[in-house]
C-alpha cells in the first residue's frame, strides 16, 4: 500500500513538472530572414569570378569557385579568413578541372563534396583530408 501512495505521489511531481517546465510541448523558433544591402566580400589576392561560396562552421575560411563559363576551366579555390576578409585563396589541386562546382564541406570538416560535370553529366564527388 506505501508503495502505490509513493508511485501515485512520483506521478503527480512528474505531471506538475511537465506542466511548469514546458517539456512535452514544441518550442516555437522563430527566425529572422530579413537582409539589409548587400556588400561585396573582399578575397585579397584574387580579382578573377567567385561563385558558390560556401563557409564552413568554424567560419575560418571560404571556398568558391571561379567561373562556370564553357570555355573556362573551373576549379574550386578556398581563402583562409583575415579579419572581415578572406586572403591567399589557393586552388585544391586535389579536384581541378572542367565543371568543377559548388563546394559544401562536411560538419567534421574532412570531406569537401562537390559536383563535376564529366562526359556531359553532372556528378557528386568529394575528396578526403
């Protein structure tokens, strides 16, 4: 008989906890989309066409790509972040050639994912750290 009164007493704390904490209800998460004037980013030591940036999580650097006109070899390049800019974008030899596109970065930060056209078709690729 204690047992059940100590079980019925676990249950109401448990119920009127829910109730005051919220748990058990969806939080509503609100965000805000609104964007004021666009400013060019500034990739010192570049002046050729940037593309697709893509930032990783840490923020520290910016990967692009230079063009995608039919003519023009497009390679991935990725500029390490000085201050509010990003500097010395070097091309990632590892995946250079024709189409090469829109780089995306996994959460660890070891596998960059891209897409290249070969043979006419696009595909996804990536490569290892």
């Amino acid at each position: 008989m204690r047992s059940n009164i100590k079980i019925n007493i676990l249950l109401v704390l448990i119920i009127v906890l829910f109730q005051f904490t919220g748990c058990g209800e969806e939080a509503e998460v609100e965000y805000n989309y609104e964007f004021h004037s666009a400013q060019p980013v500034s990739i010192i030591g570049y002046n050729g066409h940037a593309m697709e940036p893509f930032i990783p999580r840490d923020g520290q650097y910016l990967f692009f790509n230079n063009s995608n006109e039919p003519s023009v070899n497009t390679n991935l390049y990725y500029g390490q972040r000085i201050d509010d800019c990003f500097g010395n974008p070097q091309i990632i030899s590892a995946i250079e050639g024709e189409a090469t596109e829109a780089p995306s970065i996994s959460n660890s930060g070891n596998i960059l994912y891209f897409h290249k056209k070969v043979n006419g078709v696009y595909s996804i690729y990536l490569v290892r750290r």
